[in-house]
DNA sequence: TATTGTTATACTCTATAACTATA
DNA sequence: TATAGTTATAGAGTATAACAATA
C-alpha cells in the first residue's frame, strides 16, 4: 500500500517514541478504534455507546438515581441530564422524584424501552464479540479482566481467566 | 457514605447486566478514568492528551505527514489539521509542503517546540505510570502488551511480560 | 451547610461533505 | 480519476459554574 520510498521521512518506520508504553495513550488508542467499529445495526438508530449502556442500565437497575447512572458509566451529571431528558421525549425512559430523597430523581424504562433494550443487547453483545481485533478470543477474556481491575470493577460473574 | 437503605432500588447492588463482558464498554470506561486523571500539570499548559501525544510524535518523526500523525493518533484528519495550526500559531511546529508530493504537508517541531516536548515528556511518563489504577506493575505491563497487540501496534521494544 | 439535579457556556473531538491542489 | 489536505457545520461529550430544591 505504500510505495513512497524516497523523502527523507516518508519512509523511514514511525516510531511512537514512548508513547507505546504508556496506558493512557494504548487505552486512547483502543478506545478509539472501539468507536470506529461501533455497531452499524445500533448507529442508524441515534444509538451511540453512551446512549445504549444507558438504557441497558436503567433496564438492569430500575429505580437507579441519575447521579449513580452518571457514575456508573463515568459521564458527567450535567450531560446525563441531557441524555436522559432526550430518552424521555423518545417515550423509553420515565423519570420519577424520589420518595426518600424528595431531591433524588429515580429511572425506570417505559414497555417501549424495555423491549428496545431487550431487542438491541444482544446485537451489541454480537458486535463487541465480532469487532476485529489482534487478540484471540481467550486474550480477550484476560484484557477484560484486567481492565475489570484496573477500574475496581467488582464483578463476581466475571470470567475467571 | 450510603446509609439509605430503605428505597426499592437504591439500597441494591447496582448491575452492569452484561457490559462487564463487553471489551467495548470497558475500554470506554478505562479510557474516561485515564482523563480524569490526565495529568494535573500538564493540562495548566493547554496539552491534552491528543496534544502532547502528537508534539511527541512529529518531535520523534521529523517530516511525518498529517495523514500520518492522524492515522498513528486515530484523529480525524480534519481535526489534525486544526490541530496542527494552533500548533504552528503558538509557535511549536513549522510546516512544509512535501517536495515528492506537493500535497502533501511535513511536520516539524521548531527549536521551541522540541525543548517544551523535552521538558514535557518526563512528567507525561511519570503521571501515567503514578495514575491509581487497581492493577500491580507487572499486570500493567500486561495490559499494555494486550493493548498493543488488540491495536496491531507492532513494537519491537515492548516488554515481553 | 451540603447534596441532587438543572441550566448554560465554552471547549474538544467526531462525522460528514464540499472544496483545492496536486498526482 | 484518485489522493492530501482544508474548511465548515452539526453533534457528542467534557469542564465549569451558577442555580433551585431539598436534606
């Protein structure tokens, strides 16, 4: 694919001098190629990762406080507001003050969302399984789990190796 | 911290419902805490991470191309081009165009650009290697192995474990 | 006084497309 | 015709701060 053998730096090999052995830039890298490969079933649909992981939650912990959704997926407050006020005029997602917490505002998926949730995880699981990588499927397994710790993600489900 | 322990759902173990095992949502979710903790003396100076990633870049590539430094760093190309123009207004990098390809722009880093790099550097690896992370040093070097090898970097240098 | 969530602004980066100048 | 880069616009998500309501 590349011919160019003649300017003085076009052809020499890049170097990533350092950056090759700094988590922070590899985790960058990877990241952006997870958003590269996103779903192309999920994109058409205004589905982005945050947007999905969401709804997954919320479908996974009704009654989840927007501040734990927020956090939970690492985004900041003042945009999960955003995001979930736009699920509520999407008709997926209900918002209800707290009875506790008069403060608190509680999630809960409406049928529709619900059964959005239920048609579209396994599609996401499908296309994070399929995106093309260097790792065989048990590499996999190991990168999950140390990112898993990594994050202090405590998950007894996890796989083991 | 937590001692409301009476509602529906806050009192519950909040779950992942199966994004645990997704490596998309957890590179995601790795690649926001690296953010976060982006470092505390770089960022007064105005370099994020794609910032400083791409002064190290054209500091150990001399001559690279824009196409280039946007493929190594996963950058839109539009958005380098923006990128490399406030470069080249504070003064950091000169550009040339290209004598084999007269498309084609090179990138060099100005006498003041290569000391900031060199003064810069340092305290770019030594804030990623001091970020709190949940894993020893040895399973770090781990990750980055498995990072390098999902992303098809080949790097002759890397530590073999 | 501290905490939960809302609103608003500026900024970073992506996605897309139209454009130029070369090849 | 295709490629390297530029410009512009819309959108996603961050950073920050001021604010209201409640604890």
């Amino acid at each position: 694919m590349q011919e160019n053998l003649k300017s003085d730096a076009t052809c020499e090999e890049r170097s990533y001098g350092g950056l090759e052995n700094m988590s922070g830039f590899l985790i960058s890298l990877a990241q952006a190629y997870v958003f590269e490969h996103f779903s192309e079933e999920l994109t058409p649909k205004g589905m982005r990762p945050a947007q999905i992981s969401a709804l997954i939650l919320i479908r996974e912990n009704p009654g989840i406080r927007h501040g734990e959704l927020a956090e939970m997926l690492k985004l900041k407050l003042a945009y999960t507001t955003k995001l979930i006020k736009s699920f509520e005029a999407d008709g997926w997602v209900r918002r209800e003050q707290s009875e506790e917490d008069r403060r608190a505002i509680q999630l809960y998926l409406t049928p529709e969302g619900a059964a959005f949730v239920d048609a579209m995880k396994p599609v996401l699981t499908e296309s994070d399984a399929a995106r093309p990588s260097g790792l065989t499927a048990r590499e996999t397994q190991q990168l999950m789990r140390l990112l898993r710790k990594y994050l202090g993600m405590d998950v007894p489900g996890a796989t083991a190796d």
